[in-house]
C-alpha cells in the first residue's frame, strides 16, 4: 500500500515509480476520487454538526413553546438524517475505490534496481565458485527425475493416482534426505545467524495474505478451503443475539459473508510477516528475525507447460523461510545480510550459483529490490532459481498497520519488512541430485548433510 499523503505531495514521482514497473499513471485518478471522498467526509461533518445544532435549539424552542420554530427544526433534523446514509455510502464508495486502486498496485521499485521489462533484464551481480568461470559438466548428467525414478525412491505416478499432477511421493533414503536438507537449513540459520525457529499456522485468513501482498490480485494461485461450518454457526449465533429481529437463515446468510476464508499459505512468509500485524514494536528490539520450514501451496495458475515434469515447479513444496522486521534505516543491509545467509547455504553444500538481481519488470508484487540465488543444475545445464530475497520496505507494515517507535518519542512509523527462502528445499534436494550423481546411478551425500543422514556416505536403489 502507498501513502496517499505523498502522493498528494508528489503525484509525478508516484507515477513515474509506476512507469518504471511498466505500469500507465494513476495519480490523477487517485487523488480525483480523494478529494471528491474528502469533500464528502467534510460535508458530512458539516451536515453532522448541523443536526447536532439544530437539535439543541429544538429543546430551546420547545422550552419557550415556540411551536413554529420546534416544527421547522425537527423537519430539518429529519431532512438531514434522511440525506446522510445516501452521503455516507456515497463517501464510503469513493474511500473503498481509492483503497481497491491502491491495494492492487505493486511496490515502487528503489532506485538502483535495473530498469527492464521481463527477466532478461536481470543483472548478475556474483557467481561462486568463481565468477570467471563456469561451473563444472558433468559426462551424461542426467535430470533429477530420472535420477530419483531409477533409485526407486521419487514417484510421481503414484502421487498423481492421490492428487492430480505437480505432486510427487518420496520415500527411503530420500524422504530422508528432504528432512536432513531442512533440518541443517534450520540449524545454520538458528544457530549461526540469529534467526528464531517457529512453527506457524499453514491456514490463514485472507487479511493475512491482504498484508503480504497475495490478496487481492493474486488469489488464482491460492487454494482456498473455505469456511469451517462451526465459524459459521457461532457468527449466525452472535449475529441474532445482537439483532433479535434478524432470524437464524438470515443470520447464516451475513455470517458467511462476515466470516473469514482460510487459505493454505504459499510461503510462510505470510506467517511469519503477519506475527507483527497491527502492533507498534520498539525500535530497540529490531530486527526481528524468523525462519520456519514449512509445507508451502501454489495452484502454479500461470506455469501452464513449465517444468511440467520434476520437482521444479510443485502443487505443494517445502520451503525454509526467512522473515526480518527492522527499523526503515536498516533495511538495506538486511537485506544483503539475508541473502548472504541463504547463500551461505550453498556454499556449505558445495553447490554452485550465482545472484541477480531483478529489474523492475521481473519483481515480485510487494518487493521494492530483489536477488535471485540461482543454483547450478548440471542434468538442465543451466542455472535455477532457488531463493529469492525481497525488501519490501514498508508496503506490507501499511497493508498489516506494523508500526515502530523510537525510544523516548511519540510518533511511530511504519516497520520495513523483509522475506526470502533460506532455501526452497526440494530445489536443494534437485541441486544435490543432479551435482552430486554418480556414475553408477547412487548420489553422494554431501558432507554437510551426513551427520542429518545418519552418516550414510551415498544413497543408492533400494
């Protein structure tokens, strides 16, 4: 979200930050419909302030049985209280459409970031091993599918018998492996870089993903479970014990609109970013630093045809997250802090990347800069993302009202927020895969995973 403040003071460089995300103005119409709801909202409170008056001087003018003036207030007091709803609702359209135009506009890209259309403008900013070299080919790297399947231990099919495709069944050494991968993700991060462990809800509210930034404009690639019928009974109940005239079908009827959805979130960074929502935290406490591994869900609306074998680009996924909330003077080097510690993974794993960063075309919605770690995939021969790292500065504190507060001092402010994946797990499990395959078919284990393997050396066909 954006501070209408400021784009009444700056409605140029509010647009030319839409321009730079390819986006045509809005200023003008934005702050036509603000100063038509402002009119209306003074208007209201002049008419307000008039029925308020007025009814004072009918008590004095029934006091001195002026019959006359006590006729003409109370026609008035009547004629404003039958003209205010229309005004109220009008006023309220005007608010809500300027509240639905800025909520479904992405974050304005910061200065640095490189000006383009799509992802073949991102910039390449370090590459490990080396910069000047490529990473090594394997002779006859295969693909992490056809590694899995051979092993007997990565089964699509069967998973598509349970739930449909983008969905796959691990079992043996590399179920095992997937748990070994998040589990030394979550103790880097834990132990060696000041990031709490939690484990947070894989339902939320859609105010929740309003906060984030997947809601309202990207709600195609959610799923949504609807409502639980007992929410649904216990706000119909409440519902009738406030209005007694309003029967219990009727009731049903409000409360289904009145009641929340939930849906399975996408990341957890929805989760985690939310633990903030509407709370005013100390600046002194910041940054506050999470991580959690969960199961993430995405119906891939717009990947029809990608990655449409593999464990690519999945239904549902695992994923290491990592959330901070800091003060807005320490968002920056936050954020290249955060991607150092999910690089750092891959360093630890002895898999090569590299590191972009997006221009302003490629840019997740609510992030205002973004690197990209993509790792090396030998079997693909080229890299693939693998995390990405967004500060998305205060666009998501407005949309969740987290605010901050200096020591000492009165105002608040709005928090910076920042997310990234610390890493996508079954990613890592298709990097180790196709890095660390064999010649005949087993996958050596990297070392740092041994210890999360039980010491086993490779993993070989059951």
């Amino acid at each position: 979200m954006f501070d209408i403040k400021k784009i009444r003071d700056n409605p140029d460089a509010f647009d030319a930050g839409l321009a730079r995300r390819g986006l045509a103005p809005r200023a003008a119409e934005i702050l036509l419909l603000d100063k038509e709801a402002r009119q209306l909202t003074e208007a209201l409170n002049d008419l307000q302030a008039r029925r308020n008056a007025a009814s004072k001087e009918i008590g004095a003018a029934k006091a001195k049985g002026d019959e006359e003036a006590f006729k003409r207030l109370r026609e008035e007091v009547d004629s404003i209280k039958a003209h205010m709803p229309t005004a109220e609702a009008e006023q309220k359209k005007k608010r809500d459409s300027v509240h639905d135009i800025l909520a479904g506009l992405p974050n304005i890209p910061a200065d640095d970031v490189p000006l383009g259309e799509d992802e073949a403008a991102n910039v390449e900013i370090r590459k490990w091993p080396d910069s000047e070299i490529e990473p090594k080919r394997l002779n006859n790297a295969k693909e992490h599918f056809d590694l899995g399947e051979a092993l007997g231990q990565m089964d699509f099919e069967t998973a598509a018998k349970m739930s449909g495709s983008r969905f796959v069944l691990l079992k043996g050494q590399l179920a095992r492996l997937e748990r070994a991968i998040a589990s030394f993700m979550l103790d880097l991060h834990t132990t060696e870089f000041g990031y709490t462990e939690c484990a947070p809800p894989l339902l939320v509210r859609d105010e929740a993903l309003f906060g984030t930034g997947q809601l309202p404009k990207f709600s195609e690639d959610l799923f949504s479970i609807g409502f639980s019928g007992q929410e649904i009974i216990e706000c119909a109940e409440a519902i009738t014990r406030e209005n007694k005239e309003i029967d219990l079908a009727k009731a049903v009827g409000q409360a289904v609109d009145t009641v929340s959805r939930r849906f399975l979130i996408p990341t957890a960074e929805v989760s985690l970013t939310n633990i903030v929502r509407e709370q005013i935290l100390s600046e002194e406490e910041l940054p506050l630093r999470y991580t959690a591994w969960t199961p993430c869900f995405r119906s891939e609306a717009g990947a029809a045809g990608r990655d449409t074998r593999g464990m690519i680009r999945q239904h549902q996924f695992s994923k290491v997250e990592l959330v901070s909330i800091t003060a807005p003077d320490q968002s920056d080097a936050e954020h290249e802090r955060m991607t150092n510690c999910a690089e750092e993974v891959l360093k630890r794993l002895d898999l090569p990347y590299r590191t972009m960063v997006l221009s302003t075309g490629d840019m997740g919605f609510s992030a205002r800069k973004t690197y990209d770690i993509e790792v090396w995939l030998p079997g693909q021969g080229q890299y693939r993302e693998i995390s990405s790292c967004s500060n998305c500065g205060d666009f998501q504190a407005r949309r969740m009202n987290t605010r901050a507060r200096a020591k000492g001092e009165k105002e608040t402010h709005f928090a910076h927020t920042l997310n990234g994946s610390g890493l996508a797990v079954g990613r890592t499990m298709v990097a180790v895969l196709e890095n660390y395959q064999q010649p005949d078919g087993s996958i050596a284990v990297p070392d740092a995973l041994k210890p999360y393997m039980g010491g086993a050396e490779k993993i070989e066909k059951i």
